[in-house]
C-alpha cells in the first residue's frame, strides 16, 4: 500500500508540474503574440519580432528573448539584436507608494548602414512621432522608471572599402525617469553612460534627463571622450571632399538639450597628428557648391540664435598638415601647411560671448614660416573677421605645380614670401596682399633640355621679365595689390599690381612685413594676440 500510494502522489506532482508548464507556455505564446502585435501597431517604419517571452509569475516580471527590429524601407539587416529584454515591478518604489516598473536591456546589438540612415534622415516622420515611448508601454503595463542598458554594441557600417564606426562595451542607466511632471528645464532622473569608442576611445556621459518633456525627452550632462581616431570617420567626412587620415580626438564639455533651449559648451577639443585634405575636382564642383551653400545657410541660422549656444573655449590642433588638393587644375597641385599649430579661443555663435581669437603656426609647402593671427567676431548677417598673414622664406621650387598650373612655368631656385592683412566687415573685405619673390631662378639650360622649343622659349621670357623687374638691392620682384567688395567676390586691380612691380623695381623697393610696422613691431603684435 506503501509503495502504491508512492506511485500515485509522483504521477500526480508530475501531471501538476507538466500542466503548470502547459499553461505557463500557453500564456507565454499568448502574450508574446499580444505584445508582438501591440508594438507593431504602436510603430511606424519599423517592425519588431519576438522569439519567445518568459513570464514570472511569482515576481510579476517578464523577459523578451531574441528579438529583432528591422527598418522596413531597408530590412536588411536587422537595425537592432535584443538578445534579452526584462521588465520587472520596482520594489523599492512601492515604499513609496509607487507601483512603477524597470527596464534592463542585456547585451543588444545596434547596427544601422548608410542606406538605413539616408532613409530616416528623409523620411517626413520625424523620430519623435515613430512611436518608440507608446512601444516601450505595450511591453508592460507599469510605466518605465529605471532603464538600464548593459554591454551594449552600436555599430555604423558605410559605403566602401572603410571600417565601421563602432562602439562597444557601452553601459547606460537612467533612474527615476517617472518622478512627477516637472518644470521646464527641470531634470529629475539621473543618467550614466560609458563605452569604448573604436580600438582605442573611451566616452563617459553623466548628467540628468527629464523622459516627460515634450515634445521631445531634454538632456543635461557632461561627457568626456579621449583618444578617438579620426580614420573611422573617414566615409562620413569625405562627403564634404575632405580626406582625413590619422589623428587622435579628445574633448570633454557640457550639453543640454530640450524643447526650448540647445547648448554645447566644451571646455576643449584637443586633435593631434591629424592629415586634412581638402579636395577640389571638375566632376565635384556642382556638389562642392551644394555643400557650401548648406553650410552657409546653417551659419546664418544658427548664428545668435537665443535659443541656441554653440561654444568652445578652446580648439587646439597640434602638430598636424593643412592642405588644399585641385585636381581641377593642369597640372594638379597641393597647396599645404605642415607642422602646423592651430589654436582658437572662444569659438562660439553668439556675438555676446566675446570676440574669437586664433592663431596658426606652421610650415607653408613644408619649409616657408607661417605666422596667422585671426580675430572673429559673430553677428547676425555673418561675422566680422580680422585676419594677418606671414608667410616667410619658402623653398619656391616646392610651388612649381602651382606655378605651372597658373603661370605656365616653373623654376629651378629661389625663396617666396607672402604677407596679407584682410577685414571683413558686414560681408565687405579690405585689405592687401604682398607677394614677393626673392633670388627666383627660372631658367637652367640644362634642366630645360628635353622641354619642348616653345616651352624654353615661353620660361626664357618669363626668366628675362623676372631679371627685368628685379629690384637689384634686394634681389627680390614683389608688388603690392589692394583687395576690396563682397567676401563671395573680392575684387583687385591687375595694373594695381603691375604698377607694384614696376615701382619695386625702379623706385621703391616693396620690403617684407605687414604695413605700417617694422619686424620688432609685428613679433609684438603677434606674440600678443596667441592665446594662452
């Protein structure tokens, strides 16, 4: 009998367990298909699919397993992997009479491509009206008060051979999302996040949000990232025919971002060793122009907006090149600043945060001493604009694809210097520039042997007119040429500079420096105007 009644109660604990699995697995098929439809309906552009859901009766908690979200205009790849989303009732808040829930994202996998990208960017939805927060709602019925994201992956990949831009390891909370409906620009929830940016980059956000804003959610922290490398950015750049290459980004600052007021407030940005091209062709032009005129519009718009601050207290590029590639030219040529140092203070949009002051030292076609003093200072139909320019004792056979690209000649020796003084004033420019070039050696018989007759004939005249115009105690041919009208359209006088030529070589020599100022003078003023 013993024995028996032994048989019975394992049959009837195992029939109760397998019923319990039954209907737990029933329910957990029911709700999976009722969530998975809900957020689908709450969607627009996007479809979401849920493997599988586990509900936990016992603590009122429910986990998604497996789900992906996919862009339905480009549905290839997935735009996001949840290998497990788990909402919960948060305890803690019922001590204080609050029956609110959390959210934990574990290990997720965003990944967009440049299409994906392009297709919300022009979509007429905007992000706020795709229906993310309604979604979110439709997973549990407790309204969301702590989410956490945890060992995240946000991954961009673009066109072309380039490596995807890619972050890791990134771990993020919000807490108290649910406090009370707060005032404007009033922040109740605590926010955190850190990740690894590419190889090597780190970025750590801390600050407050408030979730409830509308009509969209607003931000204010302060975040830190070091040690970016500029060649992930190389497929988004380029589009603006900007080659990058190398490089190491470092900034930290403060942000806030809400429905009436943007502010980006950085205490620095620090890029070293970075390689900028600039590069012009004839099949770019149209496009170049295009690019030019949206900057120019988003300046103008941006420009003393009250309910917009950009500002950067200071921009340091350190030991890196500058250059400017045309490849529209015969022949093509690079204009370039190696070595250089490009320090600006107080960059910002705002005419009433101070003027702007910057400085550029450098080598000009890697040997030529460059000294560039530049003040700026915001208004609402541009910015006024001081610039002074040294540029001094440049290898000249370094210039000859520009000299031929121009000028059709090249030469074999000699040393170009260059100085300007330039302001800008309500769209106006005023100013010169003083080119002079000195101990210029343009034609050598034996460099010119195999150049064709007409070629030695063209840089033999070209040597001779050099000679002529060579202001024989110097040994230098320079001029002088005044530079006015519309910043798009500066205008100057070529007999103004022919005049200059003629007066450097037979009645008063054009003699290095700005105007007005002797050497000692303008290493004063320079030394002055480098900010700290």
């Amino acid at each position: 009998m013993r024995s028996r009644w032994l048989w019975i109660a394992g049959i009837l604990i195992a029939s109760i367990a397998l019923l319990i699995v039954f209907v737990r697995s029933f329910v957990d098929e029911q709700l999976r298909e009722t969530i998975e439809r809900n957020v689908n309906t709450s969607l627009d552009g996007y479809t979401v699919q849920i493997r599988a859901l586990h509900f936990h009766p016992l603590g009122f908690g429910l986990d998604l397993i497996d789900s992906t979200i996919v862009q339905n205009a480009h549905s290839d790849p997935p735009v996001a992997h949840l290998p497990k989303l788990s909402a919960s009732v948060n305890w803690q808040a019922l001590l204080y009479g609050r029956l609110v829930a959390d959210f934990l994202l574990d290990r997720p996998t965003l990944h967009i491509n440049l299409k994906q990208a392009r297709s919300e960017i022009k979509d007429k939805v905007s992000i706020d009206e795709r229906g993310w927060q309604d979604a979110l709602g439709e997973i549990y019925p407790l309204k969301v008060n702590e989410f956490a994201v945890r060992d995240a992956k946000i991954i961009y990949a673009d066109e072309g051979p380039f490596k995807p831009l890619r972050l890791s390891r990134v771990n993020f909370r919000a807490r108290n999302i649910r406090n009370i409906h707060s005032k404007e620009r009033v922040y109740p929830s605590d926010i955190r996040l850190e990740g690894n940016v590419f190889d090597s980059g780190k970025v750590m956000v801390n600050g407050h949000a408030d979730f409830l804003a509308k009509p969209h959610a607003g931000i204010k922290a302060a975040f830190t990232a070091e040690n970016v490398e500029l060649d992930y950015f190389k497929p988004i750049i380029r589009r603006y025919h900007v080659s990058v290459r190398d490089g190491v980004l470092s900034t930290d600052g403060k942000l806030e971002y809400a429905p009436k007021v943007k502010v980006a407030d950085l205490e620095h940005i620090t890029i070293q060793g970075v390689h900028i091209d600039y590069v012009h062709s004839t099949a770019t032009e149209a496009a170049e122009k295009e690019v030019a005129k949206d900057i120019a519009r988003t300046a103008k718009n941006v420009s003393n907006d009250p309910e917009m601050l950009l500002r950067v207290d200071k921009i340091n590029i350190l030991k890196s090149t500058f250059a400017f590639v045309n490849q529209a030219a015969e022949p093509d040529y690079r204009i370039f600043f190696a070595d250089a140092d490009l320090k600006v203070n107080n960059l910002s949009n705002r005419g009433a945060e101070g003027k702007g002051v910057g400085t550029l030292h450098g080598k000009f076609m890697g040997s030529g001493d460059t000294k560039v003093n530049f003040t700026f200072q915001p208004k609402a139909k541009g910015a006024d604009f001081d610039l002074h320019l040294a540029i001094e004792n440049t290898n000249l056979p370094a210039m000859n694809d520009f000299l031929l690209a121009y000028g059709n000649f090249d030469v074999v020796g000699g040393v170009f210097s260059f100085y300007s003084e330039l302001a800008v004033r309500n769209g106006e420019v005023n100013g010169y520039i003083k080119p002079l070039f000195r101990e210029m050696d343009v034609y050598d018989a034996h460099q010119e042997g195999n150049k064709p007759f007409f070629t030695k004939v063209r840089e033999g005249v070209v040597a001779a007119a050099a000679w002529l115009l060579k202001n024989r105690r110097r040994d230098e041919v320079a001029t002088r040429v005044t530079i006015s009208g519309r910043i798009d359209g500066p205008q100057f006088s070529t007999w103004e500079a022919l005049f200059g030529l003629l007066k450097n070589a037979f009645i008063n020599a054009v003699t290095p420096g700005f105007e007005k100022q002797d050497d000692a003078n303008i290493k004063v003023k320079q030394e002055r105007e480098i900010p700290s």
